[in-house]
C-alpha cells in the first residue's frame, strides 16, 4: 500500500500489452467490488477520492480498483492507433477483472468508460453487480463530440503545471464556470506528468484517431440494446448540468425505459461531471451499498 492509500498493479493484455490499475481495499472487502473506468483520454487518478472515500467508508469500506486503459496513465502504448478501440478496451478490462478476482464489480463509467460499461452488459452481463454512468447514455450528443475532437490529441507540453492549468481554464471554463484555481491546478496535474525534465500528457496523443469514425454528418449509433441489457441490476446515471454529450431529454427517455433509474444532474458542470464532491460521493456511496452480487 502506498502512501497514498493504493497499491499499483500490472497485468499482461491479452496480445502482451502492460495494463495498470489500482487497488484500494483489499479482497476479504464484503459485497461486490467496485471498478472505475475512466474517460477517453484519462487515468485512474480521476477516481481517487471517490475510491479513497469507498474504501474507506467505516460503515461498508469496499474494495475498488481504478483502471488505466491501454495508451493512457501507466499502462503501454499500443502501435497501433486503431486498437484505442472500445471493442479492445472492453477485453482489457476483463483481462484486469479476471486478473483480479474482481467480478461481478458495480461499475463506475465516465464518458467512454460509460460505453464500455454499456459493451460489457451486452457481453457479459454476469459480470455485472450495478452500474454508474457518468455523463454518458445510450444517445451522444453530436455538438459533445464535435467539441471534443477539437482538443484531443493537441495537450501539448506546457512549461509547467500553472501553465497548463491556465490552459485548461481556457479550454473548458465554460463547461466547469465554478472551478477554483486548486480545481484546475489539480486536473493540470491529472492530465501531464514530468518526464525527462518536462511534462508529457498522461495518454498516448494517437488516440485523437479513435475519434476519426465519428462522422458527424451522420446521425450516431444508439445504444439502447445495450442499456437494455443493464436490466437486472440498479443503474445510476450522473448528468452534467451544463453536459453536451448528454442531454436531460436522453436522461428522461431513459427514465421510461427503467423507471427505478437513479439519476443526479450535478449543477455547472459540463462534460463530464468530476466525482470528488462530497455529495455525489455521499451519493454514489448510497448508491453502490444497495449493489449486490447477482444469484441465479
């Protein structure tokens, strides 16, 4: 266990890739575990107080691991850009889980860990104790990923972290209006690491080609399957007021389709919604104890 209440593991994918996670907790942790999965071009270090708080939560303290994607955090890069894929990403982490003893897990999904989350209940719904979908359903809203395909892959190296926090604000100041300078200092800190003396992104910047198969002129797949799919465990859904991949039409379209959906719009903020207030995690906490390991 680290210091900073972790303990780091590594696991080989299934074509040799080195894949990372997180730990917090341990397994004799009763009920089933919970696993983070992070947005597109992020780590495992966005959950860590959500998972600190899980872990350590005197009435119910849960095992929680936080995973790196391949091409993001401590795991490897792959040479092939094509396979940042959410088809590859979803085999990844069963590789982890499998790895880990760690299923069935109630997921945690910000944004593109959302569809993974969704891809798993359609493959492997037993692996599945209950779901949070943060900032992210079965509808994408075009104008979201139009905005996001402006930024990904261009982090560059700022000459340091007040530098690349200033940047960020720039980038999405109107997304999170409220954020404090410790807010954009630590997500400055969340996005580059210093490596050789400078800061480097935290994610492989080939990855911006994952979004290339968006056509934006096209209308995008709907994954109401695979929602579907999701029906014999809770679901919480986690909208961003201000989100623009998720709309309050989708959230409530969604409400038809599983009347005991819980759902949380968390006021000025956008895409997607940071999970580190006390109260979204006073309510994933709630949440994820009403979670229990299927039977049959």
């Amino acid at each position: 266990m680290t210091d900073d209440g972790f303990r780091s593991h590594f696991v080989s994918a299934t074509d040799g890739l080195r894949l990372h996670f997180r730990e917090y907790g341990d397994r004799t942790r009763p009920g089933p575990p919970v696993v983070c999965l992070p947005g597109l071009t992020r780590t495992a270090a966005d959950f860590h107080p959500l998972a600190c708080a899980l872990a350590g939560d005197p009435a119910r303290p849960r095992r929680v691991l936080a995973l790196d994607y391949r091409g993001r955090g401590l795991s490897g890069y792959d040479p092939d850009p094509s396979r940042y894929a959410v088809g590859i990403e979803l085999d990844d982490v069963l590789t982890v889980l499998t790895a880990a003893d760690a299923m069935p897990a109630v997921l945690v999904g910000t944004s593109r860990g959302g569809l993974i989350s969704l891809a798993m209940a359609a493959a492997r719904p037993a692996a599945i104790a209950g779901v949070v979908l943060n900032d992210i359903g079965p509808v994408i809203e075009p104008a979201g990923i139009a905005r996001i395909k402006t930024y990904v892959g261009g982090a560059g190296t700022p000459p340091s972290f007040a530098d690349g926090a200033a940047a960020l604000r720039r980038l999405f100041a109107d997304q999170f209006p409220d954020w404090t300078d410790d807010d954009w200092s630590g997500m400055a800190h969340r996005t580059w690491r210093h490596e050789n003396g400078h800061l480097v992104p935290t994610y492989d910047q080939a990855i911006a080609q994952a979004l290339k198969s968006f056509d934006l002129t096209k209308p995008l797949p709907e994954l109401w399957p695979q929602f579907e799919a999701l029906a014999n465990v809770p679901v919480m859904v986690i909208r961003g007021g201000l989100s623009d991949i998720l709309s309050a039409a989708t959230v409530e379209k969604m409400r038809e389709h599983r009347p005991d959906l819980e759902a949380i719009e968390v006021p000025r903020q956008g895409h997607a919604p940071d999970l580190a207030g006390d109260d979204v995690i006073a309510r994933i906490a709630a949440f994820v104890g009403r979670c229990a390991r299927p039977t049959g």
